[in-house]
C-alpha cells in the first residue's frame, strides 16, 4: 500500500486489517481510506486489481 500511496501521489489511512487463516492459507481483510484526485484514486484502484487483488468499494459508512 505504501507503493501505491507514493506512485500515484494519495495520501492513505488504514482503517482496519486482519490475517486469518482459512484452511491451511491466510486470508486477510484491509480496510483503507485513500485521499487525493479522483483519478488517482481510479488509477491506483485499477492497478490494485491487477495484482490479483479483491477490492470492494465501500460507499456508506458510519459517522
């Protein structure tokens, strides 16, 4: 994540994070706020995904 922070210029606050393990291989959850240019944001999202990465958009949250 810092790569990313730093390639495409956001700033990033990890919310949340967790490893578990699910038969016999870890999984995890990260939970992170991005903040910047639109863009950049997109940018940063798609190259996330290209790594083989799950990511889901969480619009609604607490306040």
């Amino acid at each position: 994540m810092s790569r990313i922070s730093r390639d495409f210029n956001l700033d990033l606050n990890v919310l949340f994070g967790n490893i578990t393990e699910l038969q016999g291989e870890p999984y995890g959850n990260l939970i992170v706020e991005f903040t910047g240019p639109a863009a950049e944001i997109q940018n940063a999202l798609t190259a996330i995904r290209s790594d083989t990465v799950k990511v889901e958009e969480v619009q609604h949250y607490a306040s």
